[in-house]
C-alpha cells in the first residue's frame, strides 16, 4: 500500500472504500476498495477533498480480483453460458439457454481445493431457465497469484466444467393402462398430467393409447408408439403390486431391456425405466398423477437433455429422493433431486 496523489492514480487499485456525505442527502461509498481510478474519477475524489489516495502496489506476477474473477470464469464455462462483467471482483456464469445444468464434480473439487479460489454453483442435473445464475466465481483477496489461476486454467481444459445443455424436443406416446379407464369407469386424469409435464419442456405428445390392464395389449400399444414415430415413451399405472399391475410386465414383453424397476425416490418407487432399442419406455406409478413433484420430474429433463439413463444414476436419488411435500413447492429449488 502506498500513497500518491490522485492525479497520478489513474490505472491504480484503491485499498479502501471512500465514503461520501452530501448533508440531508447522502452518506455511503463513492469509490469501493478494489475500485482501478480512470481519469473521469479524478475531480470526483477531488471534490470529496482526496488529493491523496492510498493504492495497491502492483507486484509482478499478481492480478486484481477483477480480472481474475473474469479468467476463472472463462477457464470453467462451458457451452450455454454467458458471463456477467465482474462486480467487485465476481463473476457470474448464466444460463444462456433454457437446459440441464452440468456440473463436473470432480473438477469443481480441484479448483475449489486451490486456496483463495472460490466457484459455488447450483447442484448437479438440474433443469434451469435461460437467465438464471448458475454459477458465482471470485477470488478471496483484492490481488493474487496469477500461479493459481493458472492451476484453474490447468484444470479448464476440461471442456464443458461448468455447462447448460439444452432439452431435445421429443415426440411423446403415452400408453394409458387401467381397466377402470379403458371401460369408462372412470375418466382419465393421468394423460393431462404428463402431457403438461412434457409440453412444459417443448416436447409434443403424437398419441395416446388407453389399454386394459393386459400385458399382450401393452406391449402392442409399445411397439405400435414406435411405428408411429415416438421418440419416448411414457405409461401410466399399473406399477405396484396387485394381480392387474402389469405394466412392467407389458413393457417387458414388447422386447425392452429393462434398467430399473423401482427407485429409491418417495413419491416415485414404483418407477421403471426401460428401453425399447433406442427409445426410452418410463413406467409412471400412479403418484406422478396425485402428487405435485415425483421421480419422473428428475428423470425426465434428463432424458430430454440426451442422459443415458443407468442403474446407477437411479441409485444414486436416494440422497435427496425424499419429497418434504412443502405447503408451497419451491422444487426445483429444494433438495429433492439433489443426488441424481
Ligand atoms: N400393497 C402395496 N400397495 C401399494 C404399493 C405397495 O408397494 N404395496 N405402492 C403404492 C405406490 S408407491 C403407488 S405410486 C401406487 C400406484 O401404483 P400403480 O401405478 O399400480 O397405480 P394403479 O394401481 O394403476 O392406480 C392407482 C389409483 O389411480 C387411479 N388411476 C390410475 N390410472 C388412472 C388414470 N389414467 N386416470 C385416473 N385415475 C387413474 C386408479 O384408478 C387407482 O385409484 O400404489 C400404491 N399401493
Ligand atoms: O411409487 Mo409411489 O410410486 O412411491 O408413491
């Protein structure tokens, strides 16, 4: 830290807030600590009485929070990001696209266990919107060792550390098991629930096949979504445990390899995900029509987004997986899905 006259420190950090008071009016910070004096700022301080100024003295091989805020950002961002001009000295990474937020967690690690570099991000796999902050970057003191941004950009070459990946559009068929349903016992409700759901990230819903709890009726209506051109594939019910629940059973028999049937999600352990060849078969337990947020919530951006869904992704729910049913839903801002 050093004093100079202010005329002289243009391009210069100042090391402390300067504070103004304007009688009846004002009182607060003109100038923050870590501010770069330019020219236009010189009668400014000049009328607050600042003839002198204390400023940084620059050392080789140190940079100010500012810029180093700005090249961790770049080192980590990537695709579907935009990056915010820093504000005393961070820098946020915004969604540039509605998408699946990506996290790297295992580089999030080692750029965090650099000392003095901060980067805190939302959780992994969640759905965001185009403008919501995804991630904060800075530095902890005014100036740093540019060493250790240089071990951030080290680890940056890793594409896509930090990225937002967009929702495909998917064209969805929706089988309908129940045979209350298919006689007209009762009125479907669960087709409008998941069309919402899937219209809500673009995707069109081509067909909707009601069949009774009939496994060779299942699988048909399967195999008939695909000739039509379904791209996934969503059923309705008949996931638990009594003699008419043969959905998984229906599914089976159109020749789908099966991932998972059950997972450790409340509301949601019913659910089942499958594929016939290429085209995701969700089993949906009837939860997913009663209550507000479900399994199908977590998993569906993520098919959307392109994920391969595995046993494992499906496990690893558990941590999270347990709905709080809150008066008001905040979901996605909750920890239910936090695991996946
Ligand atoms: N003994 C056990 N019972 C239940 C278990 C269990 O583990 N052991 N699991 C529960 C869980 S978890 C769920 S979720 C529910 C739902 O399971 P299903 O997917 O088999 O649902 P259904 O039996 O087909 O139907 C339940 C209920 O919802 C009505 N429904 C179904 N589809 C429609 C539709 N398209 N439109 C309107 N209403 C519909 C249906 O008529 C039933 O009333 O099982 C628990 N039970
Ligand atoms: O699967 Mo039920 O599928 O937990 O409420």
């Amino acid at each position: 830290m050093r004093a100079i006259r202010v005329e002289e420190a243009v391009g210069n950090i100042l090391c402390h807030d300067i504070t103004k008071i304007v009688p009846g009016e004002f009182k607060g910070t003109a100038f923050k600590k870590g501010h770069i004096v330019t020219k236009g700022d010189i009668p400014e301080l000049l009328k607050l009485g600042k003839e002198h100024i204390y400023v940084w003295e620059f050392k080789k091989g140190f940079v100010h929070e500012n810029e180093a805020g700005l090249r961790i950002a770049r080192a980590i961002r990537g695709l579907g990001l935009i990056l915010t001009a820093p504000n005393e000295g961070k820098v946020n990474l915004v969604a540039a696209t509605d998408g699946m937020c990506m996290i790297d967690e295992d580089c999030l690690l080692k750029i965090n266990m650099i000392e003095e570099i901060v980067v805190a991000t939302r959780s992994n796999k969640r759905p965001v919107k185009k403008g919501e902050v995804i991630a904060g970057v800075r530095v902890v003191p005014l100036v740093i060792d540019e060493r250790k941004i240089k071990l951030v950009e080290d680890i940056g070459y890793e594409p896509n550390i930090i990225s937002v990946k967009p929702f495909n559009f998917c064209k969805v068929g929706i089988i309908t098991t129940g045979s209350e349903v298919y006689h007209g016992r009762i009125q479907d409700k669960f087709g409008p629930v998941v069309t919402a759901k899937a219209e809500a990230y673009g995707c069109k819903v081509i067909e909707q096949i009601i069949v009774p709890d009939d496994v060779e009726l299942i699988a048909r209506a399967a195999n008939t979504l695909i000739n039509h051109g379904a791209d996934l594939i969503l059923t309705t019910g008949g996931m638990s445990v009594d003699p008419d629940d043969v959905t998984p059973s229906g599914i089976k028999k159109a020749g789908a390899k099966i991932i998972s049937y059950g997972a450790p999600v409340l509301p949601g352990s019913m659910f089942m995900v499958a594929y016939l060849g290429k085209v995701p078969v969700l089993g949906l337990p009837g939860c997913v029509m009663y209550n507000r947020v479900t399994v199908f919530d977590l998993i569906l951006p993520q098919v959307l987004a392109g994920e391969a869904i595995d046993r494992s992704m499906i496990v690893r729910l558990g941590m999270g997986g347990l709905c709080l049913k809150c008066e008001v839903c905040h979901y996605p801002a909750c920890s239910f899905g936090t695991g996946a």
